[in-house]
C-alpha cells in the first residue's frame, strides 16, 4: 500500500474522505494532521479521533496550526454546522491517539523515518504543509507527491473565483505550489462534479455503520439540502489516489493571487501558458461523474 499522511480539517466531506482512505487496502495512512479551517483547530481534532473511534482504527494524529500564517482565521460552519460534523452523536473519544508532536515536527519524523517516499493529502487549508517545507526543507526528497484538495480554474466556493482551502491561507498556497514539488491540484473543476444526490444517500443509510453515519452526516452538509447534489470535494483527492483514470488532468503552472481586489485567494491556472513558468502542477480538470459515483459507493461499501 502507498504511504500517505493527510492533513485535515473535519469537516463532513473531510470525515468521507477519511472514511475512504483508512478503509482501503492500497492506501497505508500513517499519520493524521489536523488544521484549523472548516472549524476551530480543537473542534477539528476531536473530529479525527471521534472518527478514529468509530472506524476503530488507530492511527496516530497530531494538532498543526491554529491559525494561517498571516490572513485572520475563517471557517465555513455554516456547511458543516457549528461541531464541524453535526448530524451524528459520536461517542466522545479518547486522547490516546494524539501526539505530543506538533503536526509539522510529526509530519518530518514520518517522512525521514519512511523507507519509502510518502505523499501528502492536504484536504484543507495549506498552513501545516507550508511551514514543513519551510522548517524542515529536507523532507522534500522524501515527498513523493503533494496531492491537495483546493483551488479552482473557473468558479470559486468562497468568492467569484475563490476555493475555500486556498482562500483561508493563501499565503501557505503558494508556498506549496512554488516548492519545486510534484503538485496534484485537485480543485472546484473536479469536486462540483463528484455529487451524492438523495437516492445516494438512502443507499448509504443501509449500506453499513460508516454508510448510516454518513448518511445522518448528510442530512446536516449545507443545511440538507441534497436536491441539487452534495459536493464531496475531499474525496476527490483519495480518488485521485485510487483511481486517477476517472480524472483529465492537465500539466501546468499555477500560482496564488494575494493582493487581488476582486480575486484575492484564487488559483491563477495558466492553461493556455499566458505566464510563460515552467509547469508546477498537475491540475485535475475534468471528472467522469458515473465513474466517481460507482467508485465512490464501491468504496463505502468496504468501510464497517
Ligand atoms: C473545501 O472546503 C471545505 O469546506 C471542504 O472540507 C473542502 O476541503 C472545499 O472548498
Ligand atoms: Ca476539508
């Protein structure tokens, strides 16, 4: 299985992604981080080890940034409801499974400990990956991929043209997509294609005990209303991971706009070479949506 550390923010798209990746043979998760973005840091991290305890799997977790490196802390409660995942009574965990580490010292030690090449699955904001690569720019030889949720090549979430990942810490976004390292863009273009309608969803509710969990999840993403399709933006990047055939991608250079007075935290995808930079990334730009569903059931279908 692929070594893979992912860096979250739960969040009920984010606790799907997990759900995914923890229960799948060709994933080997070996670290959770958590980062403050959909809600608080606090809130986030009781989130993985609520689901932690529910999957019943022990993978140790580590609390990374309060806050992003310079802009003021948002969240998007409002999606998620104030908890980060309301809808489901977890039972309340323990705090076996945190390390003393911070997120950004646990995510290096992994990376220099691991025979093998690990790649990183940021699936909120970037604050975490950006201090790493800045502490601790050794790590880089050991990354084989950074594979991130965020961005987009039209439409924003947060703003006309901005993703909510990238809009949160725009700064640490373009520390990431300037590193030098192999960059998946898993964005907007992707994630408002990968819909879970109504009918899905009552599939769900009887599939298994991660399906039904879901299920309650959903009927509290974005208020409930499911009629036009819930967006499973994180999940994409673990599609990407397991079945990058469903995706058209396109190698090219991305950058953050910072000070933009209309776009400020939008993803500059230079499709047509406008900026003439040598290609930074790999930017997911199309999705075969009846091959991201069947995946997507398929998957669950694995989970307890
Ligand atoms: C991203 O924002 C968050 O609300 C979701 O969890 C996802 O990571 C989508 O824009
Ligand atoms: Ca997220």
């Amino acid at each position: 299985p692929r070594p893979i550390i992912i860096d979250t923010d739960p969040g009920i798209d984010d606790a799907v992604a997990l759900a995914i990746a923890l229960y799948s043979e060709k994933l080997d998760v070996r670290l959770i981080t958590t980062i403050a973005g959909n809600v608080s840091l606090q809130k986030v991290t009781t989130n993985a080890l609520r689901l932690l305890k529910f999957f019943g799997k022990n993978v140790p977790v580590a609390l990374g940034a309060d806050r992003p490196l310079i802009k003021a802390p948002i969240d998007a409660s409002d999606i998620h409801g104030s908890t980060g995942m309301d809808g489901f009574e977890f039972e309340e965990p323990t705090e076996d499974l945190v390390l003393k580490e911070h997120a950004v010292n646990a995510m290096r030690r992994v990376i220099m400990e691991s025979d093998e090449p690990i790649t990183l699955v940021p699936i909120g904001p970037l604050t975490n990956i950006a201090l790493l690569l800045k502490m601790y720019p050794e790590v880089k030889e050991k990354i084989a991929e950074i594979v991130l949720m965020g961005g987009s090549t039209t439409r924003g979430n947060m703003g006309v043209m901005s993703e909510f990942n990238i809009f949160a810490d725009p700064e640490a976004a373009k520390i990431v997509f300037s590193a030098g390292l192999p960059v998946v863009m898993v964005g907007l273009d992707v994630g408002l294609k990968a819909l879970v309608y109504p009918e899905d969803s009552a599939e769900l509710k009887v599939m298994n005990k991660t399906g039904n969990m879901i299920y309650q999840l959903f009927q509290k993403y974005r208020g409930g209303s499911m009629k036009t399709g819930l967006k499973m933006y994180d999940s994409c990047a673990i599609a990407y991971l397991l079945q990058p055939e469903m995706f058209q991608v396109a190698d090219t250079f991305v950058d953050v706009e910072l000070n933009g007075s209309l776009t400020a935290g939008c993803t500059v995808v230079d499709l047509k070479g406008y900026l003439k930079q040598p290609s930074n990334a790999k930017v997911c730009v199309d999705l075969d949506p009846d091959m991201f569903k069947q995946w997507f059931m398929e998957s669950l279908r694995k989970c307890n």
